[in-house]
C-alpha cells in the first residue's frame, strides 16, 4: 500500500495535542504520539515534506482525532498521491475572527501559521479544505429557542469579511494551482424537533438560518475562486418533508440525519443534549462531500 504520512496538529476544545504517524510498505512502522498542552494555537510541524494536504477550521476537522473528517480525506486520495501528508491546524471553537487575531492579535494565528506553512512549502501543497463561520453566529443563540437578528445580521457580515480576507491570504500565500475547498454547514438544533412545542418551532426555524449562514459561505468561498463542499445536502439539513422510521419514532429525515451523525443526543419528548460536531459516522459523511466536489486530485506541481 501507497504510504500515508499524516501529521495531526490541532487543538480540541481547551487543549491542543499532536499526533504522528508513519506508516509505509516496509514491514515496520513507527508511531509517536504527544501529550495534549494547554498551547493555545497549534504549530506547524517542521518535518512536513510533501506532497501536502492542509486542513483548517473549527472543531470539525479535529473533533474525532485520527478519525476525523481531513483523515479520510487523506486516506481516500493516497493512493492517487502516494506519500500524501495532512496537516491539520484546525483549532476547537474557531471563529473567523479568531482564525485571522488568534491569543494575541494576529501573532501565533491559525491563518499566519497557515500562511507561514504554505510559503515554507511553495509547490508542494496538493489541497487545502477549510470550514468555518458556523461559530460566527453561535453568541447569538442564547437559548434553544431565542436568537437575536441583528446579533445574527452583524455576525454574517463580519463573517463575510473576514472570510475573504482567509482566503486572499491562503490563496496569495499557495499560488494559482492548489486546490481551496471550503463547506456548507449541517444543523445541529434540529434534534431539538423531537422535544415538541417551542422547541419543534425553533429546530424548525433554524432550517432557514442555516441556508442564509451556508448561501453567504457559498458565496464567499465561490468569490474567491473555492470550491464548496455540500455538507448541507449531505447531511439533508433542509429536508423537513421526507418522513423516515428511526429509533425515535417516524420522524423528518433531517431530524433522523442530525440525530445519527451528530454528537448530540436525541431522545424522544426532550430537548436534545447539544453537541455541534460530527460524530465519526458523520465525519465520513462529510469526507465524502469533500471528495465528490473534489473528484480527481492531482499531485502538486
């Protein structure tokens, strides 16, 4: 089998850790694990070689660890790019505010890192995928059924700005042929539907939240030149209409889809037990959107 070199470097939640593994043909493999510090950004590994597959973010892209979202990706494109590396900075509860200042106004940033690593691996980069903004709006949501608008409106617009200024800057720092491939959003209230009454009308009301929140991404990362990855659809956020049999009763397939791919625990009559992240199941959903948008990858160079 092709050799995978996959190089975790990403925070989770309060902590950041590391992770490396080598594995190859040869009959031996390596594996070195690093304990989680309290850093408060990750840092770039120096050993990285290339070919190179960078992935930033929020807690997406880290959330399951080595079983995360960019390590299928990864592992579904070595074998068309033997020696294919990911670099993972994705950092838990990123902004894009806090992806573009980081701890200490810009210094140690996941986007001057980022930055910083592509212009140290100049032709080597063969993908960056990068999801981001859903955080943006989530000081908005102060309960599972009030939001504010014009908390939600301000919030996109920032959003919005900052993320063209991300993708300027990775797209100046990585040159014209690396492919930029960002994401819609899944929804993670819609397990509130199970509970009944106000909690079914703001899971079904935050459907329309999350098509404006994933049309201003689209538009954005389209702007820019990015591919967008349909998580949205994956995870068929939006359809309330398709009725499907499931562990908690004939319910919305969104609903069923949020419940079975989310780290949020659903259960019938009550409110969810909120979580925003995929669940491995999930993960693999996602990789997956990333890899149709994505089709052939080639080698950097």
């Amino acid at each position: 089998m092709p050799t995978l070199l996959i190089v975790a470097v990403a925070s989770a939640l309060t902590s950041c850790g590391m992770t490396t593994k080598v594995g190859g043909s040869s009959p031996t493999t390596a594996s070195t694990t690093t304990e989680p510090s309290t850093t408060a950004d990750s840092t770039p590994p120096a050993s990285a070689r290339g070919p190179i597959y960078l992935a930033l973010g929020d807690s997406a892209p880290v959330w399951n660890g080595n079983d995360s979202y960019p390590d299928h990706i990864a592992s579904h494109y070595v074998a068309s790019i033997p020696g294919l590396e990911l670099v993972n900075l994705a950092q838990s509860g990123a902004t894009t505010t806090s992806m573009l200042q980081g701890p200490m106004g810009g210094s140690g940033s996941q986007q001057q890192q980022a930055v910083s690593f592509l212009h140290a691996h100049q032709g080597s980069i063969a993908l960056i995928t990068i999801d981001i903004g859903g955080n943006d709006i989530l000081g908005c949501i102060t309960s599972a059924t009030s939001a504010s608008t014009p908390c939600i409106q301000k919030a996109e617009a920032t959003m919005v700005t900052n993320l063209d200024t991300i993708l300027t800057g990775l797209r100046q720092a990585v040159g014209t042929s690396a492919r930029i491939v960002g994401m819609t959003y899944y929804d993670p209230f819609l397990g509130d539907w199970l509970a009944g009454g106000a909690d079914r009308t703001a899971a079904v009301g935050s459907v329309s939240l999350l098509t404006q929140l994933d049309g201003l991404l689209s538009n954005a990362y389209e702007a820019a030149g990015a591919q967008v990855a349909d998580v949205q659809n994956a995870f068929q956020s939006t359809d309330l209409s398709t009725t499907v049999a499931s562990a908690w009763g004939q319910i919305p397939i969104a609903v069923e889809q949020a419940c079975t791919l989310l780290d949020i625990t659903c259960q019938a009559g009550q409110a969810e037990g909120f979580g925003d992240d995929p669940n491995p199941a999930g993960g693999e959903v996602i990789a997956k959107a990333f890899e149709n948008i994505i089709g052939l990858l080639k080698p950097p160079g």
